[in-house]
C-alpha cells in the first residue's frame, strides 16, 4: 500500500520499502505537490515555493528536470500520477498523505459524540508526527507552513488532553503536559491542564507553584493577569476541592476504560512484516472467537517492546474497551521476574475495582480479573516475560480479548496449550538500519558521512539496540562525525556499546538473557561464540563441546528458546555478529586449557572429515598427508559416497576456511597444511581460485615450520598455478622456480616431474606455448623414468595441448590419444575429460567439427558427472566453437551462454568478456 510522508521529511514507502526520490531540493518539489494533493500548482508558485528568493539560472529546466525524475519514482505507486493542467497536479487517494490524513483525524475527533473514540482519533492524529513538515526546504512558503502546522498541533494536543483529563488519565499525561507547557509557558489553557493533571496526581503544592509560576510570567512578558477561569482553578486547588478529583463509578454501564499503554516508540522503523503479520493474526480468528496471542520472540535488544507498542497504538481503536500493559520484568537487572498475582493487582486497580472488594487470595483476584475482561473487547499486553507460568494467570478466560506477549524465550507450551502464535523477530534490514539512523540523526549528518554510515550499519548487523547506542552517542555530539563511532565499534566490538544505563546497554540486555542457563549450557553458548566460522553443525557443536550429540541437541534447543541462538532452515545455527561478540568475552572466563581444547576438537572434527571428504572425491594419490591424531572428543562425520562429500564442502567451506584461521593463529602447522591439502579438488572443481590462493598462501608459510621440506616444495606448486590460473603470472613463475629450486636440492625426480608439469599448465596461461610444450615435454621423459603411468598420462595431455596450440596436430593427437587409453585404464575420469577436452580442440581445428563435438559432449558429461564446474565453463565454450562452425547456431548460443553465466559466477572476467563477443558474433 502506498504512504506519503511530509511530517518528519518527505518520504514514499510502497509497503514497507522507502522509494528513492531523489536529494532533498527534488524531494522539496514533491512535498509542495503533496501538501496540495489534487489541486493544480503553476510553475510559478512552485518555482517560489521551493527556491523562494534564490531561484537557479535556469530555474524552469531544472524543476522540469525534477519532475520528469518524480514522474519515474512515483511510476511504481497504483493510482498515483502527476498530471500537467494548469500547472502540475499530483492525483492520488490524498488519504495515503500523512498531512491529509491528520487533518481528517482531528476533524472526525472533534465531531466525535463519544469522548473515548475522541481520544483514539486524537492520538492516530498526533501519532502520525514523525518531526517538522517538509525539512527540505527552508522557503517563506516552508516555514510559514510548520508554522501553521505546529498551531494545529498544539491545538490537536490541548484537545487530546481535555478528553483524556475527563477520563481520569491524569497520571500517563503528566509527564507531556509538563514538557509542553516548558515550550509554551504563556498559554493559559495549557496551565489549566498542568494544574489539574498536577492537583489530581497528589501534587497540590505543585499545582499552586505552577499557577504562581504563569501568573509572574504574564504580569512581566504582556503586564496582565491569569484569565478568570484559570483564577477560579487556582481558588479551587487552593481550597482543596474535592470535585476536581475524578472517582471511577463501578457500575457495569459506567466502568473505566484504561489506556496503560505506554508512549508508541518515536523512532520506530521498518517491521512492516512484522506488523502486518499481527494484524493478520488478529484478522484470523476475530472478535468472536478464542483468544488470539502472538508471541513476540527474539533476543534482547531486537525491538520486541517497540514492535508490540507500535502495533498497539496503531490498532489501539480496535479495543473500545482499553489497554492493560505489565511490565513482567522477566529480565530485569533491578529485580526478579514479576509474580503474576502482582500484575494481576495491578490490573484489577486500573478495571477500577475498588480495594475494599478486592478479594485476599490470590486465586480468588485472579478469578475475579477473567471475570471483569471476560466480555470486554481489550488488548492485553504482557511485556517482557520469562516464563509461560508467569503468563497463564493473565490470560483472560472470554473470547473477545486480545493479548500481546513479547519474550527473549520461545515459551513453546503457550503456543502448544493455547494457541499463541509465535512471531519471531529478527534484525533490521539495510534500508530500515539506514533509516533508524536517519531519524535519530537527521538525513543531513547521514548523508554527509556514507561510507561511516555504511560501516556502522554492517557493523551493527541491523541489531536494533545497537544502532540505537551508537545513534543516542552521536546524538549527544552532534558536531563529532560518524567515522569516529565506527572506528570505535570495528576497534572495540561490542564494548565499544556499554552505556550508563543497563537497558541501552547491550552486554548488559545480553547478559540479563543467561539467567535461567545451567552452567554447562553457558559453557556451550560460550563456546559457540569462539567456534569457527559464521555458523556451525551439530556434528561440530558436539565435537567442540565433547558433549554427546543427544545432550548437545537439548542445549541447543535451550539456547534457541532464550534466542540466544538461532537455527536456520537448513538445520544449522547462527548466532547474530554482537551476540557471538558478547558469547566470545564469556568465553575469556574459561581457563586458557578450556578454550584450547575446545577449539582443537572442533578444528580437528573440520580436518578429519574434509581429510575424508577430499578422498571420496579423488581416490588417486596426491602427497596424501600423515594426519595428525584426533583429539579425544572430536568425532568427525561418515560421508557415504562423493555425492554427499561435495554437500558436505559446500555447507563447511566457509567454516573450513575459519578453522584453518584458527590453526593459523595458534601456530597448529601441521593441521594449517593439512586443511589447505584437503581442500585441493573441491577448489579446483568449483574455481574458487580467490580462496584457494588465501589458503595456499598461508598454507606456505606453514609449511616453512614443518621438518618435510615436500611440502614446501607441493605448496609453491600449488600456489604457483593458482596465480596462473588468476593471471598473476610472474609471481606464478615465481613461485614454481622457488619449487623447482627445492626439488632439485632435494635430488627429487618425482617433485621435479610435477613441477614442470605446472611450469607447463603456467606458461600456457601466459600463451606461452613453446615453453609450456619445453616443461611437458620435461615432465613426461621424467615420468616415464619414474613409471608412473597416471602421471605419465597427465604430460601426454599436456605435451599433447601444447602441440596443438602450436598447430601441429597429428603430434598433438598422437600424444593426446595414448594419454587418453592410460586415463581410461587408470579409471581416471577427470584426466580422461581433461584429454577429451584436448582431442576435441584438435578435431576442430583440423576441420573436423561434427568429431570435436562428440569429444566435447563426452568431455562435458564426465564433468558433469564430477561436478567440476571450474572445467565445465572451458569446455562448453569449446563446444559452441565447432557447433557455431556447423551452423548450429541455436546449440552453440546455448552453450556460450551457461560458460558465460559459470564464468561471471567464478568471477573469470576476461574469459566472460570474451564469450559475449562471440555470442555477439552469432548475430
């Protein structure tokens, strides 16, 4: 549904998302199209309206220009279009504009017959005031509006405040009353309510201070005296009469309506889902029906409380017969969680049942509080809770009640005995973070600054408290800029959000979360906060705590229910960037042996299965490492077959990644280099070459601490093509000479014969073809002296390519087809695509194109079959090259087109770049 904004800042939202209108004069142009919906605006008075005096030289062409920009925005917006008659004319349903909107609000209040449905439309009215009208512009037009516009405000809150003065709500509107009358000290109507709202509090010496504080400042700013009614006031405090103090008749007809809710949150964004997905609820079982609870869950800090108030305010007309709102205090720092029987007290005070009825026994008030809500149609809100025995004896016993739960835990038998439904929360997005920041700080200074802000909001991941720290931080200095508190957050972490006060204090909210927790389930949230990776297994949970996987599971779920933790579709767990901040600095309260060991396991669980895994996907021998022993406790996964072992990668590799950091950390060489060895194939058949050099690389300097000086050798190897692969070629030689240079210290035929072999595949990166073929032709004598056939295969491939990069064909297919019987005889498929590959290159360039495209089908299938999307992107574009030569042109596009698409994928720009030209070429 559309919404426009003019109070607080021109905006659009299409539901909950904000629309792009552009920088502030152009939003400026809209805002002046809105304030006058459906009414035409001539350029002229647009022109002065928004540039006043200092109109731009070309004044015309540039808000022409801003309009044909607006026009595009609001494109995206059902019934909505700016029309030029007369001028220009925005049509729209002037409904969805929030300053249309509060003018009907007030005029339907002030007609109202009923002073409670007054007061409703009064405070939807007032609610909609976000901030000043139209910012953007500082124009005579733009101040003379909010000039306007804050009189009606004030009128709109004075009138608010009659009625609800009338209804005995004294106390809730004290606090406004006195903040307003600070910022409008002469208005003698205003004095009026302070005095009364003063008087009916208990505060009659304050009331009598504040008459005497107006009286001096009207005889000394206007030299008059207080109007005749505001004296007759001040006599009647003065005298103590006892009319001015409401009572509440306790009469069915007559009973109070309480309105506990408190103020709706002022910077609340975003959560449009979330708010509509309550309303949903409500809208499911009706009015009629049984009670409809939603369970608002999430961590602390999330915004539960100002999703609950939000949505209350907004629907609050749907309840005529009030609001009850407790505090159940379920985390508090001050206290123990709330006994219901006191909230239910609480209660039974605000339905305005006297306490001389009021029965003693706890059961009997609380009888006697579903008694008195059994038929009214009311919102309950229970704020805060810890369990759900604090939550039962509030639940009313009719059918027409609604209640409103929010809790940091999941309370699964609410859910499970009555219904509730459970909502939970997570962070903010980008755009929603952006504008909380926005709010707090204004557009100016959040514009100013992008890439602080930018930064600050990945750092605080759209944790709602955080923002909210870092925006009242700011606030508070408003002249220091943004970067310093994004320094300080990247710097210190989560302490870098520790504030005086314990509830905007976020390691504080969080800590308050672990009551309740055993001390062993504050061992494994401790622990899961220094596990590697951004997410973890319950196999590695397990392994990490050396716990049983039964044990662990219950664990988990506890931490879960306190969301403390989060477990994901797939099965895993997660825990949000700050909370795993904050479950790391328990972690330090472990002793150093407990954090080590814990890591080790868990480390070790990620090196033994991917040790596995690497096996299942390429049996043949590649300097397989001796592992290091397993860790007592670490248990790490059965992989059935190579299907499951690619799943397994896939899932882990950003974990596998963080354990080789870990290993990297503690100076584990051995269990860095394995890692680094286990990742070899999975690597190569996904081209995740950016990875693969950052696990190499540190790989290598491992390996310079480790007694078998092979391995430095395999690791130049290893690092050497991978910066060929890249395009970094010097460094690739570079690398390979290093490794060339060791093996023949070493007098090490067989290293030697591998590292010419990678001289070859380096060069040939390079187009260097003659020195490729030199070093295939070097490796394959070596090989044949070796007798290793499964290698010898590879440099009959590799001196088989070159030739026939080099044009000589028939030498290339010899060398070419003896390397494919020795694959096939092996039973090494991926050496036997990699020749097919080759032979289909030699066919097509020999004219032979019907052929090369049999080679390469078969090349492909084999690939397919292995996964090796790395090689499938070069085959396929070898495949469309005979097929386009064919005049297959609708097979050809097809398959330029998927190397395209894995190409951009593995982010190979110069050969995706060259594959459009050639799908270019096909017309």
């Amino acid at each position: 549904m559309a919404e426009f904004r003019l109070l607080g800042g021109v905006e659009a939202l299409q539901g909950d998302e904000l629309v792009d209108l552009g920088h502030s004069r152009q939003r400026g142009v809209l805002g002046v199209l809105l304030a006058e919906a459906n009414r035409p605006v001539t350029v002229e008075r647009l022109l002065d309206r928004v540039w006043g005096a200092h109109q731009p030289r070309r004044g015309r062409a540039t808000l022409y220009s801003y309009l044909s920009r607006l026009r595009t925005a609001l494109a995206a917006f059902d019934g909505v279009r700016l029309e030029r008659r007369a001028g220009y004319r925005l049509v729209l349903d002037d409904r969805t504009v929030d300053l249309h909107r509060f003018h009907d609000l007030l005029a339907r209040a002030r007609s109202a017959q009923d002073d409670e449905q007054a007061a409703v439309l009064f405070e939807h009215a007032l609610a909609l005031w976000k901030g000043e009208a139209v910012p953007e512009l500082d124009t005579p037009w733009a101040i003379e509006l909010r000039a306007t516009l804050d009189q009606l405000r004030l009128a709109a809150e004075l009138d608010h405040a009659d009625v609800a003065l009338r209804h005995g709500r004294h106390s809730e509107l004290l606090p406004d009353l006195i903040d307003r009358a600070a910022h409008h000290p002469l208005d003698e109507r205003l004095a009026s309510q302070v005095m009364t709202a003063l008087y009916r509090n208990g505060r009659q010496a304050d009331a009598l201070e504040h008459y005497q504080a107006v009286r001096e400042r009207l005889a000394e700013e206007l030299g008059t005296d207080p109007s005749s009614s505001l004296q007759q006031l001040h006599q009647r405090i003065l005298t103590a009469d006892t009319t001015l103090v409401l009572t509440y008749p306790s009469t069915a007809a007559d009973r109070p309506v309480p309105r506990q809710l408190p103020p709706a949150p002022p910077h609340f964004t975003g959560r449009a889902p979330e708010l509509a997905a309550l309303s949903k609820a409500l809208d499911t079982v009706g009015n009629a029906a049984t009670v409809a609870i939603s369970a608002v869950g999430g961590s602390g800090g999330i915004g539960k409380t100002w999703l609950a108030l939000t949505w209350a305010h907004r629907h609050a007309d749907r309840f005529p017969d009030g609001q009850l709102f407790v505090d159940l205090r379920g985390f508090s720092p001050e206290s123990d969680p709330m006994d219901p029987a006191v909230a239910v007290r609480g209660f039974l005070d605000a339905l305005g049942f006297s306490s001389d009825r009021i029965p003693a026994d706890p059961h009997a008030q609380g009888a006697l509080y579903r008694s008195l809500v059994a038929d009214r149609q009311m919102l309950i809100v229970l704020d805060n809770a810890a369990t759900n025995d604090q939550v039962g004896p509030l639940l009313p016993g009719g059918s027409t009640c609604t209640v409103l739960v929010t809790s940091r835990h999941r309370l699964p038998s609410l859910i499970a005995t009555n219904g509730a439904q459970h909502l939970h929360l997570d962070v903010l997005s980008d755009v929603e973070s952006r504008a909380l920041l926005s709010g707090r700080l204004g557009k100016r200074r959040v514009s100013a600054e992008p890439r602080a802000v930018d930064e600050l909001i990945a750092l605080c991941g759209g944790f709602p408290l955080a923002l909210g720290v870092l925006a009242a931080q700011a606030h508070t200095h408003p002249t220091a800029p943004l970067n310093e508190y994004s320094t300080e957050l990247r710097e210190l972490g989560v302490d870098a959000l520790v504030d005086d006060d314990p509830t905007a204090n976020l390691p504080t909210v969080l800590s308050w979360s672990l009551r309740g927790l055993t001390a062993e389930q504050r061992q494994v949230f401790a622990l899961s906060g220094i596990a590697p990776g951004p997410d973890i297994a319950l196999p590695a949970v397990a392994s990490l705590t050396g716990l049983p996987d039964a044990e662990v599971r219950k664990m988990l779920r506890r931490l879960e229910d306190a969301s403390l933790i989060e477990r994901t579709s797939d099965g895993r767990y997660h825990m949000h960037d700050l909370i795993r901040a904050y479950a790391s600095t328990i972690a330090s309260d472990l002793t150093e042996v407990e954090r080590e060991t814990a890591l080790r396991r868990v480390v070790d669980f990620y090196l033994h299965t991917a040790f596995r895994a690497r096996h299942l996907l390429n049996p043949r021998p590649d300097q397989s490492p001796q592992l290091t022993p397993l860790a007592p406790g670490a248990r790490p996964c059965p992989l059935p077959g190579a299907a499951a072992a690619t799943a397994w990668f896939d899932v882990e590799h950003s974990c596998l990644l963080a354990a080789q950091d870990t290993a990297a950390m503690r100076r584990w060489d051995d269990i860095v280099w394995q890692l680094a060895w286990t990742l070899i194939t999975f690597h190569d058949r996904r081209g995740l070459l950016h990875d693969a050099q950052a696990v190499w690389r540190t790989a290598v300097d491992a390996a310079e601490h480790l007694p078998e000086p092979a391995n430095q050798v395999f690791g130049h190897r290893r690092l050497g093509l991978i910066y060929a692969l890249l395009g970094r070629h010097e460094h690739a030689i570079e690398c390979l000479n290093q490794a060339l240079s060791l093996a023949e210290q070493l007098h090490d035929t067989t290293l030697q014969a591998h590292t010419h072999f990678d001289f070859g595949r380096a060069y040939g990166q390079r187009g260097d073809d003659r020195q490729a073929l030199r070093h295939a032709r070097h490796a394959l004598e070596l090989c044949r002296v070796l007798g290793e056939q499964a290698w010898e295969a590879d440099a009959l491939n590799g001196v088989g390519w070159h030739a026939a990069r080099l044009g000589d064909y028939d030498t290339a297919r010899e060398h070419c087809q003896a390397a494919l019987n020795l694959h096939r005889k092996h039973s090494n498929p991926a050496g036997e695509a990699a020749t097919l590959d080759s032979l289909g290159y030699i066919e097509h360039h020999s004219g032979h194109d019907a052929q090369a495209v049999d080679l390469y089908r078969q090349a492909v299938d084999l690939l397919r079959d292995h996964g090796n999307i790395y090689e499938i992107a070069n085959t396929l574009d070898g495949l469309a090259r005979p097929q386009a030569a064919l005049g297959e042109h609708g097979l050809a596009r097809s398959a330029w087109l998927e190397a395209l698409q894995l190409y951009q994928q593995q982010e190979r720009h110069v050969d995706a770049a060259r594959v459009q030209r050639q799908l270019e070429s096909l017309g």
